[in-house]
C-alpha cells in the first residue's frame, strides 16, 4: 500500500524566504509527526498531531516554525524567514493508532537548503 | 531528560562476519525501544519494537534484544545489502528519542 509521502523532496531557498513543506500521511493513520534530521544525526522531535489537534509542539526550534493539519490528515510545515540554521532534513512520519508504543512510519522527508 | 547513545559510530564488516550494535539509554518509564534503518536520502524504515527486558525479535540476519539499560541489535553473516546506518529510539511518557546511528558498511 502507500507509504507516507512528502513533497517537495528537494528545497533551496534563500534566507529570509518563507517555505511549506507538506506531508501525506498513510490513509487512516491517526497520529502525525514532524522530525527534523541534521546531517550525521538521529531526526528530533518538532511535533505531533492526534487528528487535526496539535498536542504536543515543544520540540519546534522558534516562532517562526509552525505546523497545521486542518482536517486530520494532511500537514504542511511552514518555516517563516528562513535562516541557515534551517538547513536540514525534515521528516514527518505516522502511526495507526493514538498512545505510544506504536511504530511510527516515515514518508522519505524533504531537504532544505537555506542559502 | 531521555537519551540514547548508540555505538559504535560506524562499523566496517566483511561479508559474513557477525557483530552486534549497541544502543544505551536512560528514560522514564520506557513504552517501547524502536530500531530504524536508514539508507542515503531516504526516512528511517521501522525493523523492531522491543516492549520489556529479556524480549528479543528477528528478522532474517537481525535479532534485537533488550536490557533494562540497553539493546544491541546482533547482525548474523551480515551481506553487502545490509549496509545502511541504524538507528534506535526511545519512547517514555511523552516523544520518541532517537541517538546518532550506527553506519555499517558490509563490504563484499
């Protein structure tokens, strides 16, 4: 079946441009979750959402990261006046079901380069 | 504060030779240890989730086991094809914590 998936795969953009990166989850998957993955490291958390309620947002790095998922399916990261320090791997990735414990699967993310 | 530490940070095998990753962690009330794989410009693919100590899982040249400090994921007569960096994830009460990754080569 499908996977996660994730456009666009590649992003260049230049400092203080704003950007929105999307994210379809698998069908019928509850919770959603964006990561962000530095070159050589593990992803970190940013945030998650249980259908179109955003529970848990501490991991976003400053004001100007902000993510939505209106409907509870569908997420778009957007990344207001992008900074160098932006440049990364975003990841959003979704489970089946709601508590933890549950697998979590990933779309193959989109790369960011801030300039 | 959850962390996990994985080592080594990167491991050259030949092909067949079996070894093991090592995953250390600290979390509050642990819900489930994941192990990822991970190949150049893709996400992370989801191999294990280990729920307690003593619990261990397979899956063709891997096995996961599970302490209540660590994991290792054992690679037996490991091929070119398992080459890719592995990844291990903590989830305690709130967001999965992941470490750096293991990057294995199998070369040939």
């Amino acid at each position: 079946g499908a996977g996660v998936s994730q456009s666009p795969r590649y992003k260049v953009a230049k400092r203080g441009q704003d950007v929105a990166l999307r994210c379809d989850p698998i069908s019928g998957h509850v919770s959603l979750f964006w990561y962000q993955q530095a070159l050589g490291q593990g992803p970190e958390f940013l945030t998650y959402f249980q259908n179109e309620a955003q529970l848990d947002k501490s991991g976003l790095p400053s004001d100007r990261f902000f993510a939505e998922r209106p409907e509870g399916s569908v997420s778009t990261l957007k990344i207001q006046r992008t900074q160098q320090e932006d440049s990364a791997v975003y990841l959003c990735a979704s489970t089946i079901r709601t508590g933890a414990a549950a697998a979590q699967y990933f779309g193959p993310g989109t790369r960011l380069l801030v300039l | 504060e959850d962390q996990v530490t994985q080592s080594p940070e990167a491991l050259r095998l030949q092909e067949g030779e079996s070894s093991s990753l090592n995953c250390s962690y600290t979390v509050s009330g642990l819900r489930g240890l994941f192990w990822y794989r991970q190949d150049p410009g893709k996400g992370p693919e989801f191999l294990f989730t280990l729920y307690s100590a003593g619990e261990e899982k397979e899956k063709e040249r891997l096995k996961a086991t599970l302490t209540k400090k660590e994991s290792f994921l054992h690679i037996t007569a490991p091929k070119p094809e398992d080459s890719a960096t592995y990844l291990c994830a903590v989830q305690g009460a709130q967001k999965l914590v992941f470490g750096q990754g293991t990057r294995l080569t199998i070369n040939p």
